[in-house]
C-alpha cells in the first residue's frame, strides 16, 4: 500500500528552541488536527521544549463532507472491519511519525502519542506495534481495538494513561477497563481514570492528568 502524508497544524516549542519532545495528537472521527491543536497551550508551560502536531486523519469523513477527517469508517462496525480499517490507517500513521521524529533528529523515546475517541483508538494500535516504545501514549474517550491480535503482534509497552467520563454516549465507559485489563495482560503500565458524570469528552482534570503524565515520562 502507498501511503499517504498526512499533514496538518503545529505549534512550536514554547522555549523557541529545537524540539526535543514531539507530542503528536491524533483526532477523532469526524474532527480534523485543528481540534486538538488547541491544547498545545495548555501544555506548554509543562513541556516547553515540546512541539506539538496534529495530523488530519488520511481519509475524508464518510458522513460529514465539509472538512472533516476520519481514521477508519464506521459504517460497518463489525469488529473485522474495525480493526482492518484500523489497520490500513496505521500504515499512514506510522509513516508520519518516522518522518517527523527524523525530521526532528528525535527518537521514540522523545515521542508521545495523545488521541481522542477513534485518535486513541489508533494510539493503542499503533504504539505498543512500534518497534521502540514511544515516551508515553495518552488516551482520551477511546477502546482498544482488536486485543485479541495484539498479543501476537505487540513490540514495545509504552506507558499508558486512559481518561474516560462515565457517562460517554459515544464509546461506552467499559472500553475503560477492557483496555486497561488487555494492555495490563500485556505487561504494559496502565493508569486508568475514570471522571464521574463527563460525556464524550475531555474535562480540565484530565487534562491536566495528561499533562503532568507526559511531562513525568518525558523527564
């Protein structure tokens, strides 16, 4: 498969120096890199020597045409067709991602990966298949696709923090513990929160639960 380079926005280190972190976000379906670019900011103060990247997913989304992205459709939601779509979005991903870090003069240790919903859908998948582990993998309001390959085909364990609201209509809150206990099962360090009452989303708490996760894993 040709792979396609993903593109999108970025905001430089907040030292004005070369990066020596690359936080790269991963969007939801449907969203576009623009959507968690605003982030960035947030962090900055925490990790200023960071910068930040927000890819558009490769494909246009199936079921809104005016600009947004999707990683993998969902009008087949069987789990076959999950994780073959999840697959196929994986080959552009990882391609970005050895261009970036060569790009930067980093390595995987210097990399993070944050996604939201079908973003940390692709984080999970993507992460612990790469052959050095990156720094840290933040997950917001997302599931583990395909746990039961992952086995077989994982290279690395990353350290991993999953936020999920308990009262996400959109990607159940059991996707929470599900992928806490199949990546545990794995050897990998998971730290799961769950925030009582927030829907699809990421509140102030987790947010700066994230923060403070890559800046550990980074130091």
């Amino acid at each position: 498969m040709q792979t396609m380079a993903l593109d999108g926005p970025s905001v430089p280190t907040k030292s004005g120096g070369k990066a020596q972190q690359l936080v790269v976000f991963l969007h939801g379906y449907g969203s576009n890199g623009e959507d968690l670019i605003s982030l960035a900011p947030y962090w900055a103060d925490l990790l200023p020597d960071a910068e930040f990247v927000s890819p558009n997913a490769p494909f246009p989304c199936e079921q809104n045409p005016f600009g947004g992205f999707q990683w993998f459709g969902l009008e087949d939601r069987s789990a076959e067709m999950r994780l073959g779509g999840t697959r196929a979005a994986a080959t552009h991903l990882d391609r970005f991602l050895d261009v970036a870090l060569k790009a930067r003069g980093l390595d995987e240790s210097r990399l993070a990966l944050v996604g939201f919903s079908q973003g940390t859908m692709m984080s999970l998948h993507v992460g612990p298949r790469r052959a050095l582990a990156p720094a840290a993998i933040v997950g917001y309001s997302g599931a583990l696709i395909g746990a039961d390959v992952l086995a077989a085909e994982v290279k690395s364990k990353p350290p991993v923090l999953l936020v999920h609201g308990t009262a996400d209509p959109v990607v159940p809150f059991a996707a929470l513990g599900a992928a806490t206990q199949a990546l545990q099962a794995l050897g990998l360090k998971v730290e799961a929160i769950a925030r009582p009452g927030l829907p699809h989303s990421i509140d102030p708490e987790g947010l700066t639960r994230g923060g403070r996760f890559l800046q550990e894993h980074f130091a």
